[in-house]
C-alpha cells in the first residue's frame, strides 16, 4: 500500500460528510493524486438497487446525464476497493459499475447526492492535494 495515499485518505476522510455526499469526489480526488504521482487505480461506484443500477448504466452508454447518485464511490487500488475510510467490501453492494473519469464526473455534476457534503470543500481538497477538480460543479 502507498503510504503517502494512506495520508491522503487521511486527509479526505476528515473533511465533513466526505462519505455522505463527497464519496465521488473523494474517489476523483485520489484517482487524480495517484495520476500526479505517476500510480494508477479504477474507479467504482455502487448500488443496493438494481433499477439505479441499469438506469445510469444506460444513461452512461448513451452520453445521457445519469439520474442516480450510486450508493458508494471509491477507487480500485492494488486490488483492493478503497474509500477514504476503509477497504470497501464489494458484497455489501449487489451492482457495481467501473467507470473512466469522465462517466465519474458526468455523476457527480449531473445527479443528486447527498446534500450533507458541502461542495465548498472541493476547493479545500483541491488546493490541499495539487489535484485539478474544476470540472467538478460546485
């Protein structure tokens, strides 16, 4: 494991809510620190609901704004399935979706999340960890 990603998980799972509304950014944020930093991850989001699920993959074929947030984002590192808490277990989820950067981003400007994470934070984050998030809405 990368220990200096440790520190950016770190870093991200202290801002407020970053998992009750930021998991997609928070994904983003690591994906693209990784990017800098010359390392490579995936990027997967998941759903409880198969309907979600299938909507949005549709959508996403389709260059069609998605209509869910998924319940949970994060990143595929090392073979493991990051957020910026903890190691994510892939059976809590029954669909899941590996998405490029651009489907991400299509989700998170395009779908509602949760309105717990303040999107101000995205300054903060990316100011702190050198990442370009200006094609994320705020």
């Amino acid at each position: 494991m990368n220990v200096i990603l440790d520190e950016v998980r770190e870093y991200l799972s202290k801002i407020p809510h970053i998992n009750k509304g930021g998991c997609g950014i928070a994904a983003i944020s690591m994906y693209r620190w990784l990017l800098e930093n010359e390392d490579t991850s995936k990027l997967i989001c998941f759903y409880i609901k198969s309907e979600e699920y299938e909507v949005n993959k549709r959508n996403i074929i389709y260059s069609r704004p998605a209509l869910f947030s998924p319940n949970h984002c994060g990143i595929i590192y090392q073979n493991r399935i990051l957020d910026s808490e903890e190691e994510i277990n892939k059976n809590y989820y029954p669909y899941h979706q590996n998405l490029n950067e651009g489907e991400l981003i299509k989700l998170i400007n395009f779908s509602e999340w949760n309105s717990d994470f303040k999107r101000k934070n995205i300054k903060k984050i990316q100011k702190k960890l050198q990442v370009d998030l200006s094609d994320i809405l705020i």
